[in-house]
C-alpha cells in the first residue's frame, strides 16, 4: 500500500475539490471543503480517505476510522 498518489485540486466557487489517486490502481477518493484550508492539510484529508478506502476494500476498516453519531464515518 506505498504507491505514489496523485493529487487534483480543484477551485468550485467557495467549495475547493481535492482528489487523491493511487498511481498504482487507479483508485481515487475526492473530498470538499473550505477555500480556506491548507494545501497541505487538504492533501492530507485527501490522502487518509483513499487509505481508509483501500483498506476498507482489503476488508479492514482503517486505525485512523471510527463511527460518528450521524451517517457516514469520521476519517
């Protein structure tokens, strides 16, 4: 799971869009959020959601997942 990823940062009116790719596979995750966020940090979300992801298909939930008190899951 050490392949080189990807990254695609997109500006969408106040929202930014980053999608991270798994050079290897192909896969991608994409997130949004606020223009105000850094690069770095964006890349980062960007980044544990397609691990969390991969891992997930590999049948492991991810050390860094854990249920929300809503729908969907905190990464």
């Amino acid at each position: 799971m050490a392949s080189d990823v990807l990254f695609e940062i997109q500006r969408l009116g106040n929202t930014v869009k980053a999608t991270a790719i798994d050079a290897a596979t192909g896969e991608e995750a994409v997130v949004l959020a606020p223009p105000s966020i850094s690069r770095h940090d964006l890349q980062l979300l960007a980044l544990r959601k397609l691990r969390y992801l991969q891992g997930r298909k590999a049948g492991a939930e991810g050390p860094a997942a854990r249920p929300s008190k809503g729908k969907g899951i905190v990464v």
